[in-house]
C-alpha cells in the first residue's frame, strides 16, 4: 500500500519535498508528537533534527507553510556550525509560527555522568538560553539502547515512537531514505527529515556537507565530516 501510493524522491529538491508532503497530506493528518494523543486514525509526525546548521531549515518550512503543515524541531545545544546561544532569536520565531522546537540531545558515552543527568545538563542550558521549556527530545546519533528511553526528565523521546510505539518510520538519515518496515505495516508515520541534504536542485550528500563547511576553517569541515555518517 505504501509503495504505490507515495512516491519517496530519488532528488531531494524543495519541488520533490513539496510533492511528498501533499501526497501524504491526503492519507494522514499531520501533528506535533506532543499531540500524540490525538484520536486521528492515521497520524503523522514529520520531525527535523538540526545536526548542522539552522539556516538550511527555512526552505523547508517555507514549504510546509504553504500547506498548512507544522513540523517538530530539534536543535542541538552544540553542533561545530552553532550553539542553542545563536539560536535564541530563531526559537521565538520558529514558535510564534506555530512549530515546536526541542531538545537533540548528545549523549557522551566517554562521559563519567549518566545518560539522565547529561540530559538535564543540556535541558538547563537549553531552557535558560532560549527561555523555552520543550515537551520533546531526541537523541543525536542514538546508540545502544537510549534510544528506547520513553522519556527523560519529563520530555518525551519522540524516537522512542518508532522503537516502542505504534508509528512507522522513514528518514533520510546519512543522505539515504532509511525505513523501518518496507512496506509499511503501522498506522501511523514518523518522517524525519534532517535539512541539510535538501536542496534547489539535487545535491549529493557529500557536497551538501562540503558546502555547507566550505567558509568555515579545515578543522571545523573535518569535524564535521568525521561527526555525521553519510552515504558515499
Ligand atoms: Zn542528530
């Protein structure tokens, strides 16, 4: 079923974006995961995590604007192109236009702190920075089993849904589409999607992360590259 009737692009273009978006739009109704006790039947819950940089974002919420869809956001608190402390103007914005915006929590395993108290070291600087208190987290690069983690310090791990819940899941993860059932099996859908890979016109994914580093000294592009997993 889920085969034919959405078309998952091969060139990841705002035109392909806005395509997929409709097409889904027909099938499912779009909400916030913090809504997630909707009684819709067929819910969806498109997600973006922001590993890189913000500004590669708006393109897509310009899109989603225009058809009267909201995503949840995710920033980091450091990431080697921004702080949450850059952010704080962003957050306001991004709010007052009715998406929500939350916590991407990177966890240390090198770290002698626990999982929860590492997590509410970054939920403090978050809140205190932006003067937001989010309802959701999710986890950068999840390993092991924290990703299983319904909730933690009172946020709600949306990327728990798709481990101990009744969604389905795609993202574009490491420049590739990623799905959890092929076909899908469930009634509802998590699409996350992490912005920097979209693009005017196709780009492929290594040159989404060079462009995106080219102003920025080598160590910082070597970070970068060493710091998120991509299809080569
Ligand atoms: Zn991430």
């Amino acid at each position: 079923m889920f085969n034919t009737k959405f078309c998952f692009p091969d060139q990841w273009t705002f035109a392909n974006y806005s395509k997929l978006l409709s097409d889904l739009k027909k099938c499912y109704t779009f909400l916030s995961f913090s809504d997630n006790d909707s009684s819709a039947k067929r819910k969806i819950f498109l997600r973006h995590d922001i590993d890189v940089h913000p500004n590669f974002l708006d393109p897509l919420l310009e899109v989603e604007t225009s058809l009267d869809i909201r995503s949840d956001i995710y920033l980091l608190n450091e990431s080697p192109l921004y702080t949450i402390e850059d952010m704080a103007p962003k957050v306001t914005d991004l709010l007052s236009n009715g998406f929500t915006v939350n916590l991407h929590f990177e966890y240390d395993k090198n770290s002698p702190d626990s999982y929860e108290a590492q997590h509410l070291v970054q939920l403090e600087r978050f809140v205190n920075v932006t003067g937001h208190q989010p309802k959701l987290y999710t986890d950068h690069k999840p390993r092991g089993q924290t990703h299983v983690n319904v909730s933690c310090n009172e946020l709600i791990n949306a990327h728990s849904a798709n481990v101990n819940g009744p969604c389905d899941y795609i993202s574009d993860s490491r420049g590739q589409w990623n799905h959890s059932n092929h076909p899908l099996k469930k009634s509802h859908l998590m699409l996350l999607t992490h912005p920097i890979w979209w693009n005017q016109e196709h780009v492929e994914p290594l040159n989404c992360l060079l462009r995106a580093s080219q102003h920025h000294e080598p160590h910082i592009q070597q970070s970068l590259l060493h710091r998120l997993t991509f299809r080569r």
